[in-house]
C-alpha cells in the first residue's frame, strides 16, 4: 500500500510538471493596447492622443527603426474620421539589447509597455461631437530564442472634438470722410 502511495505521489508530480511546461511551452507572445481614454481636441487645432501598449512577459518586439533591413519594423496605421488629419506618429526610441542567438549584435527593440503618439486635426468645420479612429499595429514578436509571424493587433481610439473658437473678422480700414 506504501509503495502505491508513492507512485501516486510520483505520477502526480509528473503530471503537474507537464502541464507546468506545456503552460510554459503554448505561451504565444502578444502585444495588447491599454485602455486610453477620450483625447480631447479643439476644431482647427492639433492635439496630440497617446496610445499604450503592452508587450507580453518574455517577449520583445522590433522598434518603428530596427538596425537592419530585415527585421520588420512596428508600424501603426490609422484610418481617420472624416475631416479630420492624421498626423505624425510618434515612437519611443527603441532598447539597444543583445540576444543569445546574435550575441554580438545589438537590436533595437521594445519590451515591457511603450507609447506612440497621434497628432491629430480636426478641420475648422468638423461637427463637435465623438469620433473614432481605426486601424492596426504590425509588429513582430520574438522571445530569446525565436521569432514569430508578425500579426496585426487592431487598435482603436477615440477623440472628442470641441467647437473651433469663432475667426475674429477685422473691420475694413473706415474712412474718416462721411459720405451722404
């Protein structure tokens, strides 16, 4: 009976370690966007709307300027509302690190969670009010050892546009002369 206590014990123990390195093993690397919140804009003038993302633990990600031709870069890509301008994008610089499949090569990459910047312009005659911005991140993950299909995570923000202050209309130069 001791001895089938043991192998019990055993098989148990076997069984969690599997399932402990297949949980390990089937861990897919994933970049996420963080909840943002509404990025208020004036009509007529820029504003700037700020996009968080979160890379999964292990895992990395080429920056928008990886060192070579080959690596595909992080690219966001945004469809606009109507009558409103995307402008430029701004991304963080990348981490210089080097990994154990190139050990002398540094890599510009990001980890963790980073930010890009959307400049964005609603023209003077956009209709206050919400709109939504679409689009898609490519990126392509690696962990230490591989590198993964790039994939395309959809993204989607939104900003609420405020009525454009009224233009001052000067008054034509009058002549001091009264005319009957």
């Amino acid at each position: 009976m001791r001895g089938a206590k043991y192998i019990l014990v055993g098989v148990c123990l076997l069984a969690g370690f599997a399932s402990a390195q297949d949980l390990m093993g089937s861990k897919k690397p994933s970049v996420s966007l963080l909840p943002t919140g509404i990025t208020p804009v004036t009509g007529g003038k820029a504003g700037q709307a700020e996009l968080r993302f979160r890379i999964s633990s292990g895992f990395h990600i080429n920056s928008n300027t990886p060192k070579s031709e080959f690596l595909i870069p992080t690219v966001l890509k945004l469809n606009a509302p109507t009558d409103i301008v995307v402008g430029k994008i701004t991304y963080p610089q990348g981490q210089e690190m080097s990994f154990p499949f190139a050990p002398n090569e540094k890599l510009s990459v990001y980890s963790g969670e980073f930010a890009v910047g959307v400049l964005v312009r609603p023209l003077h005659n956009v209709i206050p009010g919400k709109y939504m911005f679409r689009g898609q991140l490519r990126y392509q993950a690696c962990d230490n050892a591989a590198c993964y299909p790039p994939k395309n995570l959809p993204v989607q923000f939104e900003v609420k546009v405020s009525k454009a202050p009224k233009p001052r209309v000067s008054n034509p130069a009058q002549s001091p002369h009264v005319h009957h």
